[in-house]
C-alpha cells in the first residue's frame, strides 16, 4: 500500500525543485516506490571536495532533499509541512565520478515527525553514505480572513 497522500510525477517532483538548492546541484528525482522515493546527484565540480571526492556536506544535501521531499509527500499539504529537524551522515565509500543515487524509506512516520533512512549508492550499487534523518511535522497557519 502506497504511503503517499496525493498522486504525483517525476515532473511535478522536478517543477517543485526548480531554483533550488536540488537544482544547483544537479539533483533529478528519478525513481518513486509504494513506500520509497530516490534522487540521484552528479559527482562532479559542483559536488567535490578539494581532492577531488564527493564531498560530506553534498551528500547530506542529497539525503536531506529526498527525505524531506518524501515526508512531504506523506502529509495533507493543505494542512501540514515538514521540515529538518535533525540529520545524521556515515560517509563509508568515495565516489570520484558518475552519479550517486540517494533512496529514502520511512522508519516512521508520526503525527508530528517522521524519521527516514536514506542509503546513497554509487553507479555500481555500492553504498557510499548512509543517513537518518528526522522530520518535524508543522500544522499550516490558517489563512488570515479578508479585510
């Protein structure tokens, strides 16, 4: 049984992401599951430490996109948003070229947060970084009334 609250696309996902942080990056959501979503990021200039590997903090960027991105996708958007709460990285493998693709799979998904588990791997299936990452679930203001 699919955990998502509405329909969506890759498309919408990639519309959604445009003149973001993803979008900088390189980030293309490209794979969604019953109960998982996946992005993948280019291990290239923008992505690299100086020695040439994919830097720590990219990879959490990649983690924390697609985690939060399924969490919000597991809400009534009319009614709630999901934000970063807390994020943890083990960096386990270099990657030096390529793509590396980050899944996110729910471990729980609470009333108000939802804890992720995001493995990135490289273009070979090796898993170069493995998160967690913690989502606060926050109610929507309502909408002031008119004049």
């Amino acid at each position: 049984m699919a955990i998502w609250k509405k329909s969506f696309t890759l498309e919408d996902l990639k519309e959604r992401h445009v003149d973001t942080a993803e979008g900088h990056l390189g980030i293309e959501f490209c794979a969604i599951g019953e109960d998982w979503l996946a992005a993948r990021m280019p291990v290239d200039a923008r992505t690299v430490q100086p020695f040439r590997i994919l830097h720590g903090g990219a990879s959490a960027l990649l983690a924390e996109s697609v985690g939060s991105c399924a969490a919000n996708l597991c809400v009534d958007q009319e009614k709630f948003y999901c934000v970063g709460l807390d994020i943890n990285a083990n960096h386990v493998r270099g990657a030096s070229s390529g793509w590396v693709t980050g899944t996110a799979r729910p471990l729980h998904i609470g009333k108000s947060t939802h804890v992720w588990q995001i493995h990135i791997t490289n273009e070979a299936g090796a898993l170069v970084c493995v998160s967690r990452l913690t989502m606060s679930v926050l109610r929507r203001p309502a909408p002031e009334a008119p004049g």
